[in-house]
C-alpha cells in the first residue's frame, strides 16, 4: 500500500511537471509568435480628441480632431485637421528605449502646441497590466491597440489637457471627419482628403 509520503512525492512531482509543461508552451509560443513590434503609424487615418480646459467652474470642451502621418525617410511628420477645416502640422519624435511604451513628441510648426504620448507595443504581451485592471478573461493575448494618449500644452493655456487619437477604418474615415470634426459634409472622397492633408503638409 503506497503511503502518504510517497503520495504526496508523486503529486508534488505531477504538480511540478504540469507547470513545467505550461511553461514550457508559453516559451513555445513566444518563439513561434511574431514579436513585438511599433506600430506603422504612417499608414492610414486616425482620429481623436483633445480636451480644452476652462478657467473656473466651467467644463471644458472636446475637440474632435482628425489626424495623418507622414513619413519621409527616418523623420515623422503629422497634419491634424480641426472644426472648420482648420490645420496643424507637427514635427514628431518616436522613441522606443522604454520597454513598455513607445513614447511620442509631437511640436507644432509654430511652437505652440506641444503634446506628450504613449503608445503600446503590438504584439507584445502585457499580463500584468491587465490583470492588475481586471482583465481576467485575456491577460495572455498579445496586445493589439495601438492608440497614443497622452497630454496637449498650449501656450495659451496653463494646464495640460488630454490627448487621444485611434486609428480609424478607411471606410469610416469621411464618415468621422463629417460627423465628428466638421460637423457637415467636407470631402467628397479620401482622394480629396489625402490631397487636402498633403497639401498641409507641404507634400506633392
């Protein structure tokens, strides 16, 4: 009759040789997975908000924005189209020493607008994180959101206000830029669009 020293040996070892198998797996997967990368951000729309802070009591305002980037060679440049077909361009700065985050510094032409942000690493697992905000369900998945976030300083206001911007599907992106940052019908077709954003960037 086995004992129950020899029992628990043998579940203490069946026990070390099944999280030795998940371990193993997740070390699997990770070589046989793609890694992390930086999002391509040049490649299609993206559209978001900044907030605007009042003085006193009052509440601020939310300025929808639509946004595209331009790279030519290693430097990236962003166009942002605002309410009234009004335009921002801005020299933008990428770096990716923080293993975390790829982080953003954005500067408008004229110095007046500096904004500071993150982004996440596609591709790459952030476990922790998710877990610490209750993300039970998928804590293991790789990441895909490639948003940035992060705060706007303008020279007229005092206070840091949010930023955010998301990348939009191409079949939204007119949709988005008549409802949200129009407010009417503005562009007939993206081809209209691209051109008018070239156009603010100093682009053929």
């Amino acid at each position: 009759m086995e004992s129950k020293l020899a029992k628990r040996a043998r579940d203490g070892l069946g026990a070390i040789a099944g999280l030795a198998f998940i371990v193993g797996m997740i070390v699997l997967y990770n070589i046989l997975s793609p890694v992390a990368t930086m999002s391509q951000v040049h490649l299609g729309y993206w559209g978001g908000y900044y907030e605007i802070e009042n003085f006193g009591t009052l509440p601020g305002s939310r300025i929808w924005h639509l946004c595209k980037f331009f790279k030519a060679e290693d430097k990236l440049s962003m166009v942002m189209l605002s309410p009234g077909k009004t335009t921002d361009a801005f020299s933008v700065r990428r770096e990716s020493r923080d293993p975390s985050f790829a982080h953003f510094y954005f500067e408008a032409k004229d110095s007046t607008v500096k904004i500071e942000a993150r982004q996440l690493y596609l591709g790459k697992r952030y476990a922790l994180q998710r877990l610490l905000v209750g993300r039970f369900a998928d804590f293991w998945q790789r990441n895909d959101d490639d948003s940035i976030r992060g705060s706007v300083e303008m020279g007229f206001e005092p206070n840091a206000s949010e930023f955010a911007i998301e990348r939009i599907d191409e079949d939204r992106v007119l949709e988005f830029c008549d409802e949200l940052v129009l407010g009417e019908k503005g562009f007939s077709s993206l081809q209209e669009l691209e051109s008018f954003l070239n156009e603010a960037a100093a682009l053929p």
